[in-house]
C-alpha cells in the first residue's frame, strides 16, 4: 500500500528519494519486507543507487564483524563499511557454563568497565527473547548496579510470571487474599465479578480465608459457579500436596492443572509465545534454585525472588540498559554486551520453521553495529529451559564470523566441552590455543 502511494506520488517522473538500509530490515513480523527495498529498481527503472559506506560510530574490528554477520544473506545490496577510527580492541566471546554464570561474568566484567571509566548509561546487555533478562536483572540486583529494562517489563513484573507466583503464593499462605483474587478466575473458570463478591462478603461475615470460604460457598451455591468453587478449591488442594515434592514439578502442576499454560496453547500469536517463553524461563528460575539450594522449600524460593524484586535499582538517570535487540535497533553505547548465542536462542528456533535465517543474520548485523568501542559476546553451555537442564550448543550464526576478529575467554570451570567457535573452527576446552585465565 505504501509502494503504491508513493508511485502516485512520484508520477511520471523520477521525483522519488529514499534512504534506507536492507540490512537492517528486522521487522518482518510486522509486515516490514526486505524486498521493498532490493527491488525498487523494478518499481523505477531509472532509479541511482548510493551506498553510504563510511561509519562515524564503530571500530573497523566491529564493522568487519557485521559485514561477516550477513555475508551469506540473498538479496544483498552490496557494500563494506568502513571508518576512519582504526580497527580497535578484539571483540571479546564469553564462553560459560550456564546462564547464570553468564549472566555473573557479564555483569562482573561490565562492573570492571565502569571502574575503568565506562558509565553505566553508556553500556547496554542485549538478548533476543525478552524472557532471557532474568538472569541479568537478578545479578545486576545482587550487585547493586542500577539497570533499566527497555521496552518492557522487569521479569517478576511480567503479567504471566505474577499469575503462576499467586498460585504459588496462595499455596504456601491459604490467607493470602490479594493472590486469592488474581488466580481464582485466571484462567477463566466461568466465576463472574457478581459470583467473586458474593463468595468475599460470605468470607467477611464468616471470617473466614476466601481458600477455605470457597469450598462452603461453592456447596451451598448451585449452579456451574458453585461447582467452579468447589472445583478451584480441590485444585489447590492438590498444588499443597505437589508443593512438598519437587518444585519444578509443582511449577509445571500450575502450568498444567490450572488450564493457564492450554489457555495460552490455542493463542499462536507472538505474544502468547512471548508469554510461554517468560513461563519456560520462571521454570528455569526454579531450577536454578534446587540445583544451588540444599534444602529447598516453597517459603524460601518465594521469599528469595520477593526480595530479588523489591529491590529497585532503575531509578538512577546513570542506569545501565537491559533491551531486546529489536529495541536497539538505532541506538549506539561505547559497550555492547551480546548474549545468549545459542542454538535455538539466537538464531531463534522459530526462524529455522519460518524460514528466516536471513532476517536472523540481519538481527546479529544490527546487534553489532550498535557498539562503538567493546563488543562482548557470551553464550551458556548449559541451561535451564522450561525447568529442564538442557546443553546448548553455540549458534550458528558464530560460525559466519572470522577467528581473527575474537579474542576468546572462558568461564571458570575446568572441565573440557568441544565447541564451534567463529569462523566455524571446532575446538576442545583443553585446545591450548584457548586462554587459560578465568576473566574474574
């Protein structure tokens, strides 16, 4: 519709000027095409094409990068940035065990640059998925360091993630009204506002916990809201006796008896799968937790992530950005953090069923270009994914960037793990050629 607008507008002539970059087009999703760009010349035959080749912002070491990033990419216009400010510092790959201890080595190693003169606003952690912040904010938390997240909510904020934790709340305080009310028509169970006030005024005339009304009221009621009641209190009944077991397992009794994890199953949209990505990384949170905690309860984890999220470290003007790469797309910061490069995260799994490996290099192409000094990119060998402990394997996307522009560092641990590191050169963790410094 745009195209045809904007021949009408032209007319018979060649009034027509455009600027763009098709290797920065990442929006497909919303109906942005790449196309519109690589075959305008169809459109208007006479059309001159100027490429705008010189950088004013990043380091020749990080352009090459980003020319690299999509070289394999169809339809590209073809041009090689290029700057005038040498080819500065290596771009630095972080190679650790899990996604906490990623998120730990960046937030440490980001720290270390702020000491050195970097200030926080001036550094910026990019992920693919929304739901990867979790780590981040938790270890950004511990340390005191004030952050921001872009575009969005901070995880524990995040609509789906407070459904699942009242349940759990209400489990582990059957008075807890507050939770009481967000779960008991969430997901809906046919319980209008009439239904809900009548069954709190019964509870106030009784003094009585909602929980504990709910079953009375529900048998004295008739009618599909009574046996909702019933029904809902029997759920939770069932959540206390899963809430003694294992805490994943009891996570996923949530998910899957309260009907909220079907719910979001017949929703395909983006948005829904957003949701279940926020839901797989709270399983991941709960997983993180048993595997550090010798002896685990429902009370500790909540207790724990209640106090992780009432420290508020955003309000400074001096806050460090927390963004998805689609957030940063025309921002710039002398410090790029980029995480997570791992199969199935980025590139993400849905690109390899869509088809859209192209727009996923154009995405790392963008991701790069926004650093103007040190570029940092990390990976998990490891990590916890809808509560289940799964290896990961470094992206693809890894293999189309030269050797020569990293400078590879690893995490702590000592135990050998092969890998494919840039420029598709397959090593082991006890290749000599890897440095043997922990980078704290």
């Amino acid at each position: 519709m745009q195209l045809d607008i904007v021949k009408l507008l032209a007319g018979e002539g060649d009034g027509f000027f455009a600027v763009g970059d098709d290797d920065q087009s990442i929006f497909s999703w919303r109906g942005a095409r790449v196309e519109n760009i690589v075959h305008l010349n169809k459109d208007f035959p006479h059309l001159e094409v100027m490429t705008l080749e010189r950088n004013y912002r990043s380091t020749q070491t990080i352009l090459d990068a980003a020319f690299h990033a999509i070289a394999a990419n169809k339809h590209l216009v073809e041009k090689r940035l290029r700057t005038d400010r040498g080819p500065g510092e290596k771009i630095r790959l972080l190679v650790c065990d899990s996604e906490a201890m990623e998120a730990r080595v960046v937030v440490e190693t980001l720290a270390g640059l702020e000491r050195d003169g970097i200030p926080l606003d001036h550094m910026a952690i990019f992920y693919r998925t929304n739901a990867q912040s979790r780590p981040f904010e938790e270890a950004l938390r511990r340390m005191r360091i004030p952050h921001r997240v872009v575009g969005g909510f901070r995880f524990f904020e995040r609509a789906e993630v407070k459904d699942i934790l009242a349940y759990a709340r209400l489990v582990a305080n059957p008075k807890d009204t507050l939770s009481f009310l967000r779960c008991i028509n969430n997901p809906p169970r046919g319980l209008g506002p009439t239904t809900v006030g009548e069954l709190v005024t019964y509870a106030q005339q009784r003094q009585l916990p909602l929980l504990e009304a709910a079953r009375e009221f529900g048998g004295q009621k008739s009618g599909k809201a009574g046996k909702s009641l019933v029904a809902f209190a029997d759920f939770m009944a069932q959540l206390k006796v899963l809430s003694q077991g294992n805490l994943v397992d009891f996570f996923r009794g949530i998910l899957d008896l309260s009907g909220y994890r079907a719910r979001l199953d017949e929703d395909d949209g983006l948005e829904a799968e957003g949701r279940k990505e926020n839901l797989g990384e709270l399983l991941g949170s709960v997983a993180e937790y048993l595997a550090v905690e010798t002896q685990p309860s429902l009370d500790d984890y909540l207790q724990r992530i209640s106090l992780v999220s009432s420290l508020d470290e955003g309000g400074s003007e001096k806050a460090l950005s927390l963004m998805t790469i689609h957030t940063a797309k025309g921002l710039e910061f002398d410090a790029v953090f980029l995480t997570g490069l791992e199969e199935g995260l980025f590139p993400h799994e849905w690109s390899r069923r869509d088809g859209g490996m192209d727009e996923e290099r154009r995405l790392l192409h963008v991701a790069i270009t926004r650093a103007r000094d040190k570029l940092f990119i990390s990976l998990a060998r490891t990590r916890a994914r809808f509560g289940t402990w799964t290896r990961q394997e470094p992206s693809s996307l890894l293999a189309a960037l030269p050797s020569w522009l990293f400078e590879v560092r690893r995490g702590p641990a000592r135990q050998s793990f092969g890998q494919m590191y840039p420029g598709g050169r397959y090593v082991d963790r006890s290749d000599s050629q890897l440095p043997d410094d922990d980078l704290d």
